[in-house]
C-alpha cells in the first residue's frame, strides 16, 4: 500500500510547473525583433519589386540603381532595426516595417513620375529619407523616457506658435497656389506646419493631464447634451481661434482642420465628455461657413468641391476643379486591379508626386491597391492607440493618442480631398508624397511612438534599469545592510567588553551608547558616495520596521551582565543613574565609535531641531506609522 512516495512523486511537478511559471514571468514579454527583420525585408523587397515595375512598363527594362536603392532602401530599415534592438528592445514591432513600406511604394511612385517629367525628384526623397530615419534613431537612443517631455510643454506651445506664424513675416513666407505656409531659405524651402504639430501634441497633451479634471466638469444640460462649463471652454475657443486665423490669414483649411481636430480630440480623450467633441465641430462648422461668406478663396475651394463637373468651376483658371476631376478619372480608369506601374497616365494630373499621389497609386495601383495603403495605415493607427492604452502615465497616454490621431486625421483629410468627401487642401499624404518637411515630421512621429511603446511594454522589472524610475527595494539598499550589520555586531562586541571589563557594571551604559552611536551613525565610511546616492535614506524607524524587526533600544543593546540595568530593575534608586545617561556636552568615550551629536536643552527649540532627532510620529514608505 503506497501513499506518501507515490503522493510525492504526483505532485512533485507541481513547483516545477510553479517554477517554469515564474521564470516565464520574470523573462517578461516576448521583444519580436526577429519578427519585426524578417517584416522589414519583406517590405523592402516589395518596394524594391515596384522599383523594378516602374523600370519594366515604362522602357521595358530594369532601372539601372535597382541594387543601389534596393540596399540603401534595407540599410535604412535594417539600421533603425538594429537601433530599435539595441536601445528599445520591447518596442512596436510593426511600426517600422509599416513606415519602410509606405516610404518605397512612395519612391517608386515618384520615381515613375519623374521618368514621365523628365525630373529627379526621387533622388532627393530618398535624402529627405534617410534624414528622418536618422532622426528616428537620435529619438530613440537619446529620449530614454518620454515623460522628459512634460518639462517643456509651455516651451513647445510657445515655439509651435512661432512656427505657425513664420509664414507670415514678409521676406521669410512665400505663398504656393493661394497658400502660404511655406517659409524659404536660400535655395531650400520649409513647411513649419509639419513641426508645429509635434509641439502643439506635445504642449496639448501636458496642459490636459494637467487641467482635464476641471475640464471634465459638466454644466447645464441643453437640447439632451451635458455641456460643459462656461468658465472651462476658455481653451477650446483659443484653439477655434487660432484655427480660423490659419483660415484667414494663411488660406489653407488643411492646416486648419488638422489642429483644430487634434485638440478636440485630444480634449475628449482626456475627459471622456462628449459633448466636447459637439461643441468643437460646431464651432468649426459655425467659423467655416462666415470664412465661406467673407473670403473669396475659401469660396473658390467649397465651389471645386460642390460642383466639381461644372464646366465654368471646371475650365476656371484659378481655384478649378480641373485638379481635383483629373484626378478622380485616373481612379477610374485604374479600375479593381489597376493599369500596373508605368502603364497608366498619373502625370496628366497636376501635382501627381504630392497632393494627388494617392490618386496616382489608385490609377497604377487599382482599387486593391488603395485599400491595401489604407490598411497599412489603420494597422499603423491602431498600434499607436494600443499604446496609448498600454502607457502607466497620463502625459504618455494623452501624447502617444494625440500624435496616432494626427497621424490618421491627416490620412483622412488628405484621401478625403482627392476623393471628394471633403473640400480640398494643401496637406500631403504621410510618408507617400513628396516633401521633405512632412517626411521628418512622420519619421519622428515613428521615434516617438517606439520609446513609448517600448515603455509601455517592459516588464516593471526591468524598469529601474534606466527606462523607467521607481522606487527601490528599500530592505535592499547599501545603508540599511551596514546598520544591520552594524547592529548584529554591537551586542557581541558589548559582551566582549563586558567580560574584559568586569562585572563593575559602570561601563555597562557606555557599551550601550556605543551601540546606538554606531546604528546612528550607519557605518558610512565602509561604503562609497554612489551607494550612499542610492539610497532613498527614510528615517531610522522605517528602516528597521522594513526590515522586519523592533529597532533595538539602548537597554536591549546593552550586556545583560551582573550590575547591568536589567540586573537592577528591582532597585527604583537605579532606574536612572547619572553615569548611565549622556550629559549635556558630553560625548561618548569608547574607541572607534564616532561622537554622538550633542542634545540641546529643551528651552532653545530651534538648536534641539537640528542637532537631536524629534520624536514625532512619521509615515514610512510602505503607507504605515510609526507607533
């Protein structure tokens, strides 16, 4: 009859499996850096395929720098790959591949346009590029927390407006087709909306954190709808404001429908209150339409998308529809599946490398094709909210939503131009179109959303690192080792002094003060200034309730021995000898053991403050009181 070998021998893989388990938790979640190389190759090799069909349909051969742009292409992927690895290794996995993908088809796209023009635009995409890959990059190795950001969200508020304004100042702005946001240097030209809307994430996102519970107060409720407050839509109408000034002043709704929209949604992510997002469209819908009425060009934009096949909108020079129907007939005759790269006529469309790439694709690319592109972007879109969810702190959730909707609202502002749900505008299609400022904007948008993702998917373990700061293992720490050293030392070196002394009993009270001085003092000569830096250093008290035992007094530390004070505890005239207790001015005489601090007299408070310890009840780490 067998009972306990055979018991044992059935739950002894219990703590194995209970083991397993552990060691499964303490690994923490898989990186997938290899999943995320082999998603980097393949979007390469897919770029690099369209590369070699634009080549194919448009002179029946294979573009001579095919290898070269193939493996600049794979270096540029790889090499954020390997930074990703290196200083972000829990980061997104599917963030790069994504933006790799949709910058090549990008390139071939403008590569074909180019052949068609007689240009060599494309050579200067790839630079633009490989500088917002670098960026990336320096994003990812230098900003090891995004929380850093919160110190300067007024600077980027300040800056972002500066940069909205620059296009303004005569001399330095320039006006392309009506509009002017573009700024000019030299030879080189500058779109400082595409920056602004980093700050204005930034600066949205540590103002909401910081002011959203008084946001999300409601006040009367109106035609079914909460509303808020009165005296809370102060920042929702200087955002109305600003956004009819870009309007106004800069004639580019784009631009103006894009900042509005991030804030708004930026508003109602951080309270949670809908009738923000009420308030916000009609604020816009209420400032657009008095625009419509008093301004000439808002009228030419709204009339092109109205009455698109009206011949008079249609042949009319300035603020046409001539753009906008070519555009939609290209779409067309692409059809399902599409003409293929270098068959169809994408450059009879005004601008087809920029504001109508998207319909150039939809011609060569078909319908398939396109809904391919915007897959890729919600996938892309819908990582960035999942991080957003997956962030331990507000700042990083509000920042990484904000610039995840700024990502997808100007995906749709700009498809939604071409395709004709929405007025036109001026804004380019993320990492497909050609321009340089609105390629490093996304590209930083990709820096940023891997150190957060990364943050917000390593293991708390592996936060105090570096990535993360958290509190220490407070029974853990250098000091708290020397003082109970320290402490388990004193009673054995009492009794030898004890013993060697005799049993007078007089030196007794001074082996206890000996002790003590060496638990006040800690023994910090024995270990070095950084172990001392640290150390988190929370009152005495703390330390040895953290540690999980009663902080020994001076008559638990002093010998038990004959003529001690537990020797003499029958003898009330002994209760407090003057030779047991430090005089005022005196210090303690034994070798080795530094002086103890003077006590002050209890009339001069202030001295008393600082040089003897108050007996006051104080909180620890752990949420306690000391008793």
């Amino acid at each position: 009859m067998s009972y306990a070998p055979a018991a044992a021998a059935q739950e002894a893989p219990a703590p194995a499996a209970a083991q397993a388990a552990e060691s499964s938790e303490l690994r923490g979640p898989r990186t997938y850096r290899i999943a995320e190389l082999l998603f980097v190759l393949i979007a390469v090799a897919i770029s690099a395929a369209a590369y070699v069909l634009v080549g194919l349909g448009t002179s029946d051969s294979v573009p001579a720098d095919v290898y070269e742009y193939t493996f600049w292409l794979a270096g540029l992927g790889i090499g954020l790959h390997i930074v990703t690895w290196w200083r972000a290794k829990y980061a997104d996995p599917v963030l790069v591949p994504i933006a790799v993908l949709l910058n090549g088809l990008g390139l071939a796209m403008i590569f074909r346009l180019d052949i068609a023009a007689d240009k060599h635009q494309a050579d200067s995409q790839m630079i633009w590029m490989t500088l917002g890959c670098i960026l990336a990059a320096a994003v990812v190795i230098v900003m090891r927390d995004h929380r850093i950001l919160r110190r300067w969200i007024y600077l980027s508020g300040l800056a972002a407006i500066v940069l909205l304004l620059l296009p303004l100042v005569p001399g330095l702005g320039t006006t392309v087709h009506g509009a002017k946001i573009w700024i000019s240097v030299g030879p080189f030209s500058f779109q400082p909306g595409e920056v602004a809307k980093l700050l204005l994430a930034v600066f949205f996102a540590g103002y909401l954190v910081n002011y959203r519970d008084q946001l999300a107060l409601a006040g009367k409720k109106v035609l079914g709808l909460r509303l808020p407050r009165l005296r809370d839509t102060g920042p929702i109408a200087i955002a109305w404001l600003a956004s009819v000034g870009i309007l106004v002043f800069q004639r580019d709704l784009g631009t103006s429908l894009l900042f509005f929209g991030l804030f708004v949604a930026m508003l109602y992510i951080a309270t949670g209150v809908k009738s923000w997002i009420a308030l916000g469209t009609l604020l816009f819908a209420g400032g657009s339409y008095v625009a419509y009425l008093l301004f000439d060009h808002v009228q030419q934009r709204v009339d092109g998308w109205l009455h698109a096949l009206d011949p008079e909108v249609f042949n009319r020079q300035a603020g046409g529809s001539y753009q906008l129907v070519q555009g939609l007939f290209g779409m067309a005759n692409g059809g399902l599946m599409g003409t293929g790269f270098g068959e169809g006529r994408p450059q009879t469309v005004p601008f087809a490398n920029s504001d109508f790439i998207f319909a150039s694709l939809g011609e060569e690319m078909g319908l398939v094709g396109l809904f391919a592109i915007l897959a890729l972007y919600l996938i892309f879109f819908e990582r960035g909210m999942k991080t957003a969810l997956m962030l331990r702190d507000g700042f990083g959730t509000l920042l990484a939503a904000g610039l995840s909707f700024t990502f997808a609202w100007q995906t749709f502002i700009v498809v939604g131009g071409v395709t004709r749900v929405i007025p036109l505008t001026g804004l380019t299609t993320p990492f497909l179109a050609a321009g340089g400022s609105s390629l490093v904007a996304n590209w930083i948008i990709v820096g940023l959303l891997l150190r957060m993702s990364d943050n917000a998917r390593r293991p708390v373990a592996e936060i105090p690192t570096g990535v993360l700061p958290v509190l220490r293992d407070e029974d853990d720490s250098p000091r708290r080792r020397a003082r109970r050293s320290s402490a388990a030392e004193a009673p054995a070196a009492s009794t030898a002094g004890s013993a060697s002394a005799g049993p007078a009993g007089a030196d007794a009270p001074v082996a206890a003060d000996s002790a003590a001085g060496a638990y006040h003092s800690g023994a910090t000569g024995e270990f070095s200034d950084e172990d001392l830096a640290r150390a988190s250093g929370p009152d005495d008290d703390d330390a040895w309730r953290v540690a999980g035992s009663a902080r020994p007094s001076r008559a638990a530390a002093a010998p038990q021995a004959e003529g001690g004070p537990a020797a003499r505890a029958g003898h009330p005239e002994d209760e407090a000898p003057t030779s047991a207790l430090p005089q005022h001015g005196a210090q303690a005489a034994s070798p080795g053991v530094p002086p103890r601090p003077q006590e002050a007299p209890l009339g001069d408070p202030e001295e008393a403050a600082t040089t003897a310890r108050p007996a006051v009840r104080s909180r620890n780490r752990m949420g306690g009181e000391d008793q």
